[in-house]
C-alpha cells in the first residue's frame, strides 16, 4: 500500500509532499505530530533484499555518528505495510553537484574550506570504523541553516559504506563494485583489494581537482576511463597545469590525495583536515552563493538521485581488474559509461571556454562539433550553387556559340578555348580550393591541455586563468 499525503508513519510522522522518488522509494517531507520537528522521511517500497539492506547499514552508519558534517538518523523502523523507512533531518540548500554545475569553478580559499568539512566528516567516520566508499559532489549537501553565516556540509548516503571491523560487505564479496567511477579509487575496482580510509581520501581529492578547476582529472567512458585510473603509467595532472593563482601548498595536497599507490597517499583524514586549514576561510561554515536555489532535498537516497543524474552502480567479476585487460572491462564493466553525474566538458581547442573564472556563471555551451557541422553544410552549399552557376552558364555558352558556328560555317575559336578552359578551371579549384574548403585553422592556445590517447596533456609551460 503506498503512502500519501497526511498519512501517518510509525504513529508519529505525518507526510506532507513529496520531495523525491524513484526505484528505491520515495523521499517525504514530514513533521513529527508530538514535537512538530519539520522532518525527511524515506520509505523503501521495493521488496528487494539489496535495497533493504543499504537502508540498514545507512540506518546503523549514521546512527552511531553524531557529527555536524555528517548527515543524521533520527529514527529507523518497518511500517505496518512492511515497508523500511528512515527519518532525518529536512536539509535546505544544495548539492556540491548543482553549485558545481552553475559556477564550474569555485575560489581556491572556499575549496579549501569544503575540503576541510568535508575531511572533518570523514575523520568522525573513519574514527568509527565506517569508510564511505561513495564520496562525490551529489553525496555533499551544503545545508543552509536559519540565521547561519554560511553553509554547513553535510556528507550523505552512507548507502554502501563499508564497516571496516565488521563483515565484509556483501556487495563486495559477490563480486559487485558499487560506486560512481569518476571519483572510485583504483582499488576499488580491484575486488581483491582491501578497502580502507585512504579510498575515501582519494575520491576527496578528485573533488578538490574538479572545484579548482572545472574538470575532473580522469575522462573518458567505459574501458578508457577505468584504465585511466588503474594505469601507473598514465600521469595524473596537476591542478597548476590547469589554472593559475591556486597556491603550491593547495597543488601539492591534491597530488598527494591522487596517488595510485596508497602508502604515498595523504594516509588519514585528520592529516588532511590540518593540512588543507592554512588555505580556507576561519571558521566553521562555507560561503553561501546567492545565485543558488533554496530548496528541500535529501540527497541521501540513491536512486533518487539516478533519476536525476544518471548514476548507476557498475558489476564486475570477482578476479581483479587488470590494466591491460581491455576486453574483460568490457564484458565486467557494461554499465561504467552511464556512472557518470555530469556531462564531461570538451577536452582541447575550446577547453578555455571550460575554465571559466571563479565566481563566473556558466553560460550554455556549443559543443565544437555542431560549429564545424555548421561549416561544412554552409561551404557545401556555396560551392553546389557555384558549380550548377557554372554550368548553367557553360550551357548556355555553348549553345550560343554553337548556333553561330552552324550560321557562319566557321568553327568558332571562342568554343574552342571554353572547352580547353573547364578542365583548367577544374584542375585549379582542385589545387587552390576555396576559404570554405579548407579544414577549421588549428588554435593558437599554447596552454591549453588536450586530450591524447585519453590521457590530459599540457601545450605550455603556463596555466589558463
């Protein structure tokens, strides 16, 4: 039986309207009839045992976390119905995904500060045991609470976070790796691999990446992407070989955060918290962006937030995954091209448009492709109208000329040169074609990076502003 509005759940929550929905359940917003506590509530109306399962661990996870940068678990239950549900906090702001989204590039002071939160979080969590395992900007929620100064974050969806001293999770240990593979660390999608903290770490730093600079360090679908990130011989790009002006200290911090190998990775969460602490703003909220919508959300349900964006969780084998095994990735990893949140930015000549200055508001993109379709179609035209111009006026020519080769007796010595003139006329269109003709001219822009072989390279010695 599923809910509606002005139902009453567990005796005590009453729905008001609906904030979300999708293959898992559905998320309310609700109020506590004895406290009248303004509340989210998330029920679970499939009857599978995987999605009832996430809901419990969630349930447990951040039960026993009591942390400000991290999402809460008021209350936890079965409806009579028999459907699971979970009560939290009623969050008003925005995902780090949609500020990311409209600005693309934030102040390196105010990524500082994110990352910092964010570290703090983890640090509570870590310290429990608990790794998240599914760090991305859809999972920070930046909560804007009444008559604060900023934003609090919030670290979401601990769905498939991983108790490090209890079972192995049986998403695991079945063989599944579950996550967003963008900000998945390489041991993630090594199912022989333990998972520890230092994941969490890694997928911080792809964030900290993609807020400096608008893109994220590793693109590519399918195959190319997960290779990318398992490839110790594919170099991962500096922040610095992208922007300027982002300090060496703050460059350095991301690099470590983005090391394959884990002993070379910044090793725990309270380390990055003190390391990243010189480079934010003092203080315990985030700037607040009043170009931002205010809304309700509970960005903790993922499949909520497939609808959204897409996202889906990928299958593999249980062997581990080789770099060099293309031809499995394909057959272990088909649905690695839709685990994507966001579309990817164009990589090359017009990668400076991508780098838009911090504060600036993203405009909406051409892609390259539809201006150089654009050209192609315009030149086509132009040069089928100049050639049936051409032989229209050859006809005519001709037809003229030879009337009065008929009425003279004579042959006409003007026919004679048009002739010889059409394959000339020809052969030199062939070897000096028009403006239209030739290929788009190549972009000047020295620094801009480029995409070879699916690896980021560098044209110059500089960054773009």
């Amino acid at each position: 039986m599923s809910k509606h509005a002005s139902s009453l759940v567990d005796n005590k929550y009453r729905l008001k309207y609906r904030i979300g929905q999708g293959a898992m359940g559905v998320v309310w917003s609700a109020v506590n009839v004895h406290t009248s506590r303004q509340v989210a509530v998330k029920l679970i109306s499939s009857a599978r045992d995987d999605l009832q399962e996430r809901l419990i661990r969630e349930a447990r996870a951040c039960g026993q976390l009591s942390h400000r940068n991290i999402i809460e678990v008021l209350d936890a239950g079965v409806t009579e119905q028999g459907e699971p549900f979970l009560v939290m906090p009623l969050l008003v702001g925005e995902t780090l995904a949609d500020l990311v989204e409209r600005r693309r590039r934030l102040e390196h002071s105010t990524v500082a500060q994110i990352g910092r939160e964010i570290a703090r979080g983890l640090k509570a969590a870590h310290a429990a045991g608990i790794v998240h395992r599914d760090l991305k900007p859809s999972n920070i929620f930046l909560h804007q609470e009444p008559f604060a100064e900023g934003a609090v974050v919030k670290v979401v969806d601990f769905g498939i976070c991983k108790k490090l001293n209890g079972d192995e999770a049986k998403l695991t240990t079945t063989g599944k790796v579950v996550g967003s593979p963008y900000y998945m660390s390489p041991e993630q999608f090594n199912t022989r691999l333990p998972i520890d903290p230092r994941t969490d770490i890694w997928s911080l730093g792809v964030i900290l990446f993609e807020l400096l600079t608008g893109v994220r360090p590793f693109q590519g679908d399918r195959v190319k992407l997960i290779l990318s990130i398992l490839d110790e011989r594919e170099e991962i790009p500096l922040v610095s070989q992208l922007v300027r002006g982002v300090p060496p200290g703050l460059v350095d911090i991301v690099s470590r955060c983005l090391q394959r190998d884990r002993e070379k990775r910044i090793g725990t969460a309270a380390e990055l918290v003190e390391l990243l602490r010189p480079f934010g703003s003092p203080g315990d909220y985030v700037r607040i962006y009043s170009d931002g919508p205010k809304r309700e959300m509970l960005p903790s349900d993922r499949e909520i937030e497939q609808t959204r964006s897409g996202a889906v969780p990928i299958e593999t084998s249980s062997a581990a995954v080789a770099p060099a095994e293309a031809s499995t990735l394909e057959a272990c990893v088909p649905n690695a091209a839709t685990a994507t949140t966001e579309p990817l930015p164009h990589i090359g000549r017009d990668y400076e448009k991508n780098i838009t200055p911090p504060g600036q508001r993203r405009g909406v993109e051409r892609p390259p492709e539809l201006g150089i379709m654009l050209l192609v179609m315009v030149a086509g035209l132009a040069l089928t109208v100049f050639c049936g111009a051409l032989a229209l006026f050859a006809v005519r020519y001709v037809t003229r000329e030879h009337s009065m080769m008929l009425i003279n007796g004579l042959p006409s010595l003007s026919l004679v040169a048009a002739a010889a003139a059409v394959p000339e006329l020809e052969k030199a269109q062939h070897l000096n074609p028009t403006q239209a003709d030739l290929p788009p001219p190549e972009s000047d822009f020295s620094v801009a990076p480029k995409m070879v072989d699916g690896r980021l390279t560098h044209g110059g010695s500089g960054g773009i502003q």
